[in-house]
C-alpha cells in the first residue's frame, strides 16, 4: 500500500470570514478521499493564534467549539513545534481574508520550502488588492469599473479633491459604490448617491484599509465563475447572484439571512454571454498570474451585456454549499475530487518550481 499523503488544513484565522472558513474546513475535512490522504488539522484562531492538533479536531468536528489552549506563534519554529505537528506533505489553507489570503501564509510555506494548495504569493497578494486586480484585467482587454483610489494621506487632507463629492461625480458619475481595497465579505463597501453618505462612506472604509476605492456602480446581474488549475485551467459554468431589489450583495446577504441573496448555477443567461463570461474570466486569471484556485466575479451590465469585471477571490468559500465547488460539481467534478484536484495542483507547482535554478548553474 502506498503512503498516504499527510495534508496540513489550515482553516480559522483573524479575518471577517473567520467563521466561513471553520465551515470550509469542516467540510473538506468530512469530504476528503481518505484512501488518499491524512488531514492534520491546523486551526488558527480569530485573534491569531494557533491551536494544536487535537484542538483543531474538535472545532472541525464542532465548529462551535472554543479553543482552551492558543499558542501565540511568533517565529517559524516555534509555529511547528507549538502546533505539534507531524511531518506534513502539503499545506491545504481555507483561510480567507487578510494573512491567508494575501500572499502572506503562503510567503511561510514557501519559506518552510513545502508545497501548498492554491494561489502562490505573488497571485494572492495582487488579488487580494482590487486596485491591482483592476490594472492588471484593464491591461489584458478586460472592462472593469471606472475608479479612483484613495489613500491614507490624501484622505487626511481636508482638502483633497477627491473627498469632494461633487469633484468625483464629475469624473464618475453620482451613482457610486465605496469600499477598501483589500477586503472583503463586503465588509466597509457601500452604495452612495449624495454628499452625505460619501464621506460616511469614506470613513467607513477607511476603518478597514489605508486605500480606498471609489467606483461607478455598474447596474446589472452578478455572475461568478471558478477556475481551477495551472498551465491549463479548466473554467467552470456560470452562477448567477439574485439580489433582492434595491440590495446589493452585503455581509449579511452572504452569511446571515439567505432569504435576500440566492445563488442560481447554473445562471440563466444566453450561449453567448455565458461564453464571454467564461473567457474573461480565464483572461484574468491568467492576467494575475493564478494558479491552483480562484473564483471571479463580474457584473453583465444592464443594457449592453458588457462583462465587466468586480474581483477576483484566491480562496472563495469552500464549503459543500459555496459557489465554487457548486460551480465544479455542476461542471461534472464532485466535491471529493475537487478536493483532490487542488491538492494535485500545488504539489505539480511544487515539483515544477524545484526544477529552477535559484542560483547561477
Ligand atoms: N462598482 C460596483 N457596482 C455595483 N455593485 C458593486 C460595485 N462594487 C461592489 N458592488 C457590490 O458590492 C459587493 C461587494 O463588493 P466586492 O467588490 O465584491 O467586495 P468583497 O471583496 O467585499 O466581496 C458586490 O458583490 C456587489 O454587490
Ligand atoms: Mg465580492
């Protein structure tokens, strides 16, 4: 019998979608195809820190369960032994939001030199920021939202014309949506039209970033795409976000009351949207360099049907009802080989990346 394959699932984490994760691990821990595979699980908690193993067995198996003993990781050894952990094969993190998904977990395996599943760091740190993300879908032919960014120092002065309401509607138009840049779970985004509600809206981001967004709001359906893989990424179907009227999608829509927001897959949508969606979103992928993962969302514009593209997500939710292994399994690959497919997908960057000379040959 050959060796199973020891996989660290690293889940948790001190973000807004702490909770989405501990579900996403929970799930992958029930689904893995364990001919295969040995999950270690590895859970970091919402203030930071790391629990061990068993700890970790417990919230997976009862999400509600409360760590009784952290550890406060402060360097890399003291990350290993603290968690206790055997030797691990490849890292599986389902942490979302800030230090999981913005390159910075993956900048540690990196340095522990292991192969890990999704997005390298590079790919997460520019789809983490959304200004990047705009930039880079902007250069490959991709319609995004018309923006100005705002940063930390320009919202501090006063007199800046870009807190000017009416400076930026001439730009923009009046009809604009507000949000941090690095974010997400739509966490400090808001839908503005006046004076008033900019600078509260300002502020509010601001609460969550040293940069943010101000963009044209885009009137139209939501749709959301998954891809998956290296060199040749497969592309999913399409899903589709039904708002209620006059709501966007918000922090609760997402995760508290599912009786405002539903996700239709496959969306229904004409052959040949559905064809643009799906090339956009392999263009941006490739665009921002992903690898492994990644779900991205555009706005099919009211009107015209211009595909226009909203973010990118390195790790969007993974539990069995989320959108992306939804997308899969209506695509024909169930959520036990999805699973399997990832994981196969880090360690082929892995293999690959070991071939490269890191120093003159
Ligand atoms: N420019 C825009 N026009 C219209 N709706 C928007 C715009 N930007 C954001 N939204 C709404 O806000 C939600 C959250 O914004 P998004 O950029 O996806 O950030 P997050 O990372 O928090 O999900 C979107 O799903 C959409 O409903
Ligand atoms: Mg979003």
């Amino acid at each position: 019998m050959t060796k199973k394959t020891q996989v660290g699932l690293i889940f948790g984490g001190n973000s807004s979608e702490y909770r989405v994760s501990i579900m996403s691990g929970h799930n992958i821990y029930k689904a893995i195809d364990k001919d295969k595979f040995t999950v270690h699980p590895i859970w970091i908690t919402n203030d930071g820190y790391f629990a061990d193993e068993d700890e970790s067995l417990k919230v997976l198996k009862n999400p509600s369960y409360q760590v009784k003993n952290p550890h406060k990781v402060t360097n890399i050894s003291n990350l290993i032994e603290l968690t206790n952990l055997p030797e691990i094969d490849i890292f599986f993190p389902i942490v979302h939001g800030n230090l999981g998904e913005d390159g910075s977990l993956q900048g540690l395996f990196r340095v522990l030199n292991k192969p890990f599943v999704g997005d390298d760091v590079l790919a997460a740190a520019v789809t983490m920021d959304k200004e990047f993300t705009k930039i880079l879908a902007q250069r490959a032919g991709i319609p995004v939202a018309d923006w100005i960014s705002v940063k930390r120092y320009e919202y501090n002065d006063k007199n800046n014309d870009k807190l000017n309401y009416n400076k930026v509607s001439q730009k923009l138009g009046k009809d604009l949506f507000v949000k941090p840049s690095n974010q997400g779970s739509s966490v400090g985004v808001n839908h503005v039209t006046n004076a008033e509600d900019y600078k509260a809206a300002l502020d509010d981001a601001f609460k969550y970033d040293d940069k943010v967004l101000v963009e044209k709001t885009i009137h139209g359906t939501e749709v959301e795409t998954a891809v998956l893989g290296n060199d040749k990424p497969i592309v999913s179907g399409v899903g589709q976000i039904i708002n209620a009227k006059g709501t966007f999608y918000t922090y609760k829509n997402k995760y508290e009351d599912n009786s405002t927001s539903k996700l239709q897959i496959p969306a229904d949508l004409p052959a040949d949207v559905v064809k643009k969606v799906r090339s956009n979103a392999l263009k941006v992928y490739q665009a921002t360099e992903c690898s492994g993962i990644a779900r991205v969302d555009s706005t099919l514009q009211d009107g015209d049907n211009k595909v226009v593209l909203t973010e990118v997500n390195a790790l969007p939710g993974f539990t069995n009802i989320s959108m992306y292994p939804k997308l899969f399994e209506q695509a024909g690959i169930s959520y036990i080989d999805l699973i399997t497919r990832l994981i196969e997908a880090g360690q082929e960057r892995f293999d690959h990346k070991k071939t490269l000379l890191h120093k003159l040959g």
